[in-house]
C-alpha cells in the first residue's frame, strides 16, 4: 500500500486522450463545492484517483504519505533483523550444546581413570571426595591448574582455563553445568573483579536440549552500571523475546537500542527520571502483518501521555492516521488532526481536536465525496 500527492495550482483537471500519437489535454472545471477555496490546493492521488483536497488537507495526506513510507520500511527491515538474530543466536546454542556435551563425556571418562602424576613428580591430576561431592583438579605441565570438575550425584559441573590475576580478578574461559547428561547451562569468557564488577562474553541456559536464555557481552561495574549487547529469551526454538544494546546507568536510568516482545518492535526506548520515551514502536499481527506503528511514544511520571505520530492498519491497509496527540493528567486531550480511511482510503479528515470526559470539540472537519474535500459545517 503506498498513498502519494500531487500538487496543482488551478481548478481544473486534464484528460489527456491520444489521437495519432498526438497528446491532446481537455479540461474540465472542477465542482469546487464546500471547499475553501483560499486554502484549495489540488489534488491528492491514491490508488489512481484524483481527489481534490484544501491545503491544510492535502499537507495531512502528505505527511501520512511520508510517515507510512518510513513504517513499511522500518517494518520489513525489522523483521529480517530479528529473524537473522533468532537465526545467529540458535546457531549458538546449537554449536555450544554440541562442544559442551564432547567435553562431558571426556569428563567423566578421565574421572574414571583416576589420579595422574607426570614422571618428574609434577601432579596432571587430583581427585578427591568431600562428603558426597568429588572434586577433580587438572594442572599443566607448570602445576597451574587448567580445569576443575565437581560431580554431586547426577550433576556435573566442568570450569575451563581457570585463571587467577594479582589483582584478585578471576577469570574462567568456559563453565558448564550438566543435569543427567543434559547440558543446563553454559558461561564463555567469564571474570569477575574483586571490586564486584564482572563481565560475561556469552551465557546460555537450556531446558531439556532447547536453548531457554541466552546473553552476550554482559558488563557490570563496581558504581552499579551494566550494559547487555545481546539478550533473548526462547521457547523451543522460538524467541519470545530480545533485546540489542540494553543499559542501566547508576541513577537507574535505562536505555534499550531495539527491543522486541511478543511480536512488538522498540526502538530506542529510555526511561530517565520516571519518563519513557520510544522513538519509534511497530505492532504485528501474529500472522506477521503490520497493524501499527508509532514516533516518539513518550509517558511522563504524573501520568501524562504525548505520542508524535501513530498509524493503525488492518489487513495491511491504513485505517487511521493521527498526529500529535497530547493527553494531560486531567482527562484532557488533544490532536493536531486524524485521517480516516476506508478500504485503504483518506475520506475523512479532523483538525485541532480537543476532547474531555464531557465531550469532543473539533474546530473544523473535511470529509471525502465524489472524489472531492468537502469542509463539513458545524
């Protein structure tokens, strides 16, 4: 669906019929009837038809034409980017539940071979027992230890290239936790300061083989500011939801790049002192259809409401296009204008709407008939 404008400065419309390959215009005079004719403009073109709209009208169909553009665009990319992260971090899962389970069964294999000690006396590995928990201690050929392994029962826990800084920073290369033989939950690159600060290159947590969490380029500091570059939930393969670029500043302010939830995208969405503001949000249907889109969605602490501009769609084809809507904490609201369509269709068009719980107030209204604006009198 897509609605464009086209601008004339008389109020005439031509025909162009071709005789001999010759293009001859023929004119006929418009029924200018109800219409403002110091504000009349042209025409507004959707779908092919010509329809003659007063100035401030056809500027609202302008807009709407521009903002529409901007959402089917937002709309298919988004899409495509949540599909090729859903994709990616799948993959992750998959590729980490693989390694993690070889590295499971080498475990319990070296587990039953026992203590080793190299020939110049340097101990290769350690087992011991405390209570009902066995411990198993690797170590290079230098004596540092690589790898520890603690089996309670029927849960294993394996932590890879442990390593211990001056500074007290620890730092693990890969931890994996196992229930029965099923991998639950797997850390990559992580570390942790004696400050409390810590940082995690990649986390996952699976239930029953399907990947349930997974987290990437989690950073948290020691003044309580933490950043998240990837974070999705998921539901036998299928994520539920998941957020780009997510930030939390020691005031409790809160940032997210893109954010996704049951099948409505956000983007840009921070909340500071109590106000929330979206830039832009997209609502699908769950068929994937688009069914709404927003700009700069702002919620203030008293409760106020302001949004810029907001389309509702139905079976992909516009329904109602408003623009700066402004609600006060009184019941009171307002709105630059409303656009109706029908079939897809401006034909009507409200301007500077206030309303209240005692009714609707509207300084002036133009409605669509016979392909012409007509400016409906109170």
């Amino acid at each position: 669906m897509r609605v464009s404008g086209i601008n004339s400065t008389n109020f005439y419309r031509a025909n162009f019929n071709k005789v001999n390959n010759n293009t001859v215009p023929v004119y006929k005079e418009i029924n200018a009837k109800g219409l403002d004719a110091l504000s009349f403009t042209g025409v507004s073109g959707q779908y092919g038809v010509k329809k003659y709209a007063p100035q401030e009208v056809q500027s609202a169909i302008d807009e709407f034409n521009k903002t529409d553009k901007a959402a089917q665009t937002l709309a298919k990319n988004a899409q495509k980017h949540f599909e090729e992260a859903e994709k990616d971090i799948i993959s992750k899962g998959k590729k980490a539940n693989k390694e993690s389970q070889k590295i499971y069964n080498e475990t319990i294999a070296t587990l039953i071979k026992g203590n080793k000690t190299d020939s110049d006396g340097t101990v290769l590995r350690r087992i011991k027992k405390e209570d009902n928990t066995i411990i198993m201690e690797e170590f290079d050929k230098y004596g540092e230890i690589k790898k520890i392994s603690t089996l309670n029962g029927k849960s294993l826990k394996v932590q890879e290239g442990i390593e211990e800084l001056d500074d007290g920073t620890l730092k693990i290369a890969k931890e994996m936790k196992f229930e029965n033989g099923e991998l639950r939950e797997y850390i990559k690159g992580y570390e942790k300061s004696l400050d409390g600060s810590k940082k995690v290159e990649q986390e996952m947590h699976f239930n029953y083989g399907y990947l349930g969490f997974y987290k990437e380029n989690y950073e948290k500091r020691a003044d309580r500011y933490e950043k998240t570059q990837k974070e999705a939930n998921l539901l036998y393969g299928r994520m539920l939801n998941y957020t780009e670029n997510k930030e939390k500043l020691a005031d409790g302010t809160r940032s997210t790049e893109a954010l996704y939830t049951d099948g409505k995208y956000e983007f840009n969405k921070n909340t500071t002192n109590g106000t929330t503001k979206i830039q832009k949000a997209l609502l699908f249907t769950i068929d994937g259809e688009l069914c709404r889109y927003t700009e700069n969605d702002e919620i203030f602490p008293d409760g106020s409401w302001a949004i810029d501009k907001n389309i509702n769609y139905d079976d992909a084809k516009p329904l109602q296009y408003q623009k700066d809507y402004q609600k006060s904490t009184d019941g009171t609201w307002k709105k630059a204008f409303v656009i109706s369509f029908k079939d897809g269709k401006a034909n009507n068009c409200i301007m500077d709407i206030k309303g209240s719980a005692y009714g609707l107030e509207s300084l002036k209204e133009y409605e669509l008939s016979n392909n012409s604006w007509q400016k409906i009198e109170e």
